[in-house]
C-alpha cells in the first residue's frame, strides 16, 4: 500500500512538472512573438514619425509668409499696398 502511495505522489509530481515545463516553454514562444512584434511597431513608429515631421516641414512651409506672398504674385495677387503693373 506504501509503494503505491509513493508511485502515485511520484507520477502527480511528473506530471506536474511535465504541465510547468509545457507551460513555460509555451510562454518563451510567446515572449519570443512579443518581442519581434514590439520591433515591428517601433520600426513603424518611427517611419511615421519622418512622414510626420515631413509633412510637419510642409505645413510650415507652405504656412509662411513668403511662400504665400510667391503664391499670391505668381496667381496674379496683391498684398495690400502693393500695385500691380502688366506689361504691353
């Protein structure tokens, strides 16, 4: 009777451990999956970030006041004191 409680104890704490072993092997893989995902966002974080401050180069640009002065003189524009003379 003994030995079949030891057996028994023995074949639970096998099994035991076999479930922890599985257990933490298959939270490795998915550490493993975090990991590679985390690098794919920040790599797409950053490329968004240079579109961004691209794009951030461009508003400002097309903001200022030179550029929009250009614009208005090249559309056939004028500021306020300004007149504008046509050639023959």
């Amino acid at each position: 009777m003994e030995n079949r409680i030891k057996r028994t104890v023995v074949i639970f704490a096998v099994l035991f451990i076999g479930a922890l072993l599985i257990t933490l092997i298959l939270n490795l893989v998915r550490a493993g999956e975090l990991s590679a995902r985390q690098r794919r966002l920040e790599a797409e974080y950053e490329r968004l970030q240079a579109i961004y401050s691209d794009n951030q180069a461009d508003i400002d640009y097309y903001s200022s006041e030179d550029y929009v002065r250009r614009y208005a003189h090249e559309n056939g524009m004028k500021g306020k004191d300004e007149t504008i003379y046509k050639g023959k």
